[in-house]
C-alpha cells in the first residue's frame, strides 16, 4: 500500500488542529456564562450585578442560605417544592400519553389514522404561546385560576396537550418489528400486555428522552405559568421567583442569591439525567448485544 506524501500528511494534521482548537474556544466561549454565574452565586461582596472582577474576592454561602432563611421577601423554598411537585405529575402525565399515543398511531389501524398526524404535525408548527390566551381562559372557565386549583391548572396546561409530541417517540417504534407483537398475540398476550412487556422495554432509550424533556418543559417554563398564577405568591414557581429577583426593586440585594437559585435549579435536572442515563446506556448496549 503506497504512503501518503508528506504534504498530504502536514496538511491534515495542520486541518485536525485548527479544527480542534476552533472546538475547544468554542467550548470555552459556551462554558463561560456557566462559570459567572456559579462563581457570582458565592460571592461575598455586596455588588448587586455590578462587579469589576469575573471571580469573586470573597467566596461566601450566605447567597445560597439567604435563599431558605429569608422567606418573607421571598419564599424560595415553596416556589422550588411548587415546581418540583407540579413537575413530577406533568413528567409521569405526558410520558404516558405520548407513550399511550405513539402506540396507537405506530401499531394500531383507525379511520383517522393519518388525518390525525397530519393535523398534529401542522399544530406544532406553531409555537405553544400562541395559545396562552385561550387556554387561561378555558381553565378560568373551569375554575381553576384561582387559590389552591392553581397547581392543577398548570398540571393540565403542561401535560394535556403532551400527545401531540409524538413524533420522535412514533418513528422510534416504528423500526421495532411488528413480528414481535404478532408473536405475542398468538401467545395469548392482550394488547395491553403487548404493550408493557414487549414496546415499552425496547423503547427505553426514547422513555430516558420524554422522561427528561417532559420534566425540563414545567420546570423551565416561565410564560405559561406567570400567567396562570399571576399575582399568588404562594403558587410561584421558581421561573417566576427569579425573575422576581431581577425586578428593579430586588436586584440589588438578590442579584447575588439569583444566581445561587439558578445554580439550584438546574441541580434536579442534573440528578434526573444522571438516573436515567445509566438506564439508557443499558438499553443501548442491549439493543447492540442482540
């Protein structure tokens, strides 16, 4: 087999290393707000938002402690138990129902089959908060915008609609053989114990994703719920409690805790991708074995 020249070889190396130097201050360039905010977060000096320095002078845990302990300006322990709470029932809600819909739209026969995808498929062309109207006042209609039917609200808000994100659940079992179902039929398997002993095990790798995603969609929100919950204080979520913080009449004591609540904040999606992934790479490595 002939060597390739030197040129060939020079040029080559010289591509690889512009290309990996350009990733790596690409990397550097994404990683630094991440940095700012969770160095601002222990920050000791009383700057507000102004600093003259990236990393702080002083390193401090009174912005994280400040953030369980003065909850009569601003309870974010309740907002972050309001979230956490709502976001569960939306993340268990809409993974069965895109589950429950992709099921029936991938291996299941009916008259409005196809109208029905092509219907869904337009109305996510559209963005959600273009129906933020009609959907507060359909819930104020039923009651539920005011007092403690708020968090049952946004429950509905975030998670009824969730079977219209089947896509990407539907193309995954799209390539899982139907030989395998028929096999089950013939077995004497109904089509519910198809779909939980069969579908759903070999599905994994995509539950990890709606799992993650159907979670991040409340936890993260800040439209819908600002404006179901409006003025409720105690049904704030933590999307409205930091922007509160940013307003013109805190920011200049809580710019310092805002960033320790972001830091929190973004710690129960961690722990949830770092569960679920250890189920996804055994799904995967599964799927390879067989």
């Amino acid at each position: 087999m002939a060597k390739k020249p030197a040129s060939v070889k020079t040029t080559k190396m010289v591509t690889d290393i512009v290309v990996h130097l350009f990733l790596v201050i690409v990397a550097i360039v994404w990683l630094i707000p991440f940095v700012w905010i969770i160095a601002h977060s222990f920050r000791g000096e009383s700057t507000g938002m102004f600093c003259s320095t990236f990393f702080p002078k002083e390193y401090t845990l009174d912005n994280y402690i400040g953030l369980f302990t003065d909850i009569k300006t601003m309870n974010f322990p309740r907002m972050f138990m309001n979230t956490f709470i709502i976001s569960i029932f939306c993340c268990l809600i809409s993974t069965f129902f895109v589950l429950a819909v992709s099921y029936s739209l991938s291996r299941v026969k009916w008259t409005m089959r196809r109208p029905y995808m092509n219907m869904a498929m337009i109305i996510n062309l559209f963005p959600g908060f273009m129906s933020m109207v009609a959907i507060y006042f359909l819930l104020k209609a039923m009651g539920l915008t005011e007092g403690d039917r708020i968090p049952i609200a946004l429950v509905i808000c975030f998670s009824a609609g969730a079977g219209a994100g089947f896509h990407v659940m539907k193309g995954y079992m799209d390539t899982i053989p139907k030989a395998l179902d028929e096999a089950a039929y013939i077995d004497g398997a109904t089509r519910w114990q198809t779909f939980t002993k069969i579908t759903l095990p070999l599905c994994k790798p995509m539950i990890v994703y709606q799992v993650i995603t159907s979670f991040m969609g409340p936890w993260m929100d800040f439209i819908f719920a600002k404006i179901i919950v409006r003025a409720e204080a105690q049904y704030y979520t933590v999307s409205i409690g930091l922007w509160k913080m940013l307003e013109m009449e805190y920011i200049g004591g809580w710019f310092t805790r805002f960033c320790a609540g972001a830091v929190l904040v973004a710690i129960p999606i961690s722990i949830l991708f770092m569960i679920t992934q250890r189920f996804y790479q055994e799904a995967m490595s599964g799927a390879v074995k067989g």
